[in-house]
C-alpha cells in the first residue's frame, strides 16, 4: 500500500490521500494519547498505584489512564519519596 501512495499519487488525487491519511492515524493513533492525561491524581489513586495490590492492566482500565501512565506516577513517586 505504502509503495503505491507515492507524492505524486498524493498531488494527483489530494482528496483520497488526506481520506488514506486519516484512516491511518485512527487506527494507529487511537491509544497514544488517554483522555485523563491532564486529570489531576486523586490521594486514592496514588495510595492504589504506590500499593500494587492488583495488576497495572487492572488498574490502568479502573482509573482509566493508561499502563504506562501509572508506571511512571509509580516511579516518580518513589524517586520523591527518596530524595524527599
């Protein structure tokens, strides 16, 4: 498909391209970015995500942030708490 889309198919048919162009960031970009990623952690969610009583997948789909998001609370958290 990549092969077939060259820039001068683009300039050619401008339309079907931004169409191509915008499946392709729907699919792939779907998950990048969470939509509490500028939602304030709440005490409980710190005091769940510093316990880890349950997996991060677990706690990533409760919370509604992503694993990688919880990850890195997890380990700035802990980084403060020993220089702090």
């Amino acid at each position: 498909m990549a092969a077939k889309h060259t820039k001068a198919w683009r300039r050619k048919y401008p339309e079907k391209a931004r169409e191509i162009q915008a499946r392709h960031n729907a699919k792939y970009y779907k998950f990048q970015f969470c939509p509490n990623s500028r939602k304030p952690y709440t005490d409980e969610e710190i005091e769940a995500i510093l316990n880890k009583s349950i997996p991060d997948k677990q706690l990533a789909d409760i919370l509604g942030r992503s694993v990688k998001a919880i990850e890195l609370k997890r380990h700035f958290m802990k980084k403060e708490r020993k220089s702090g």
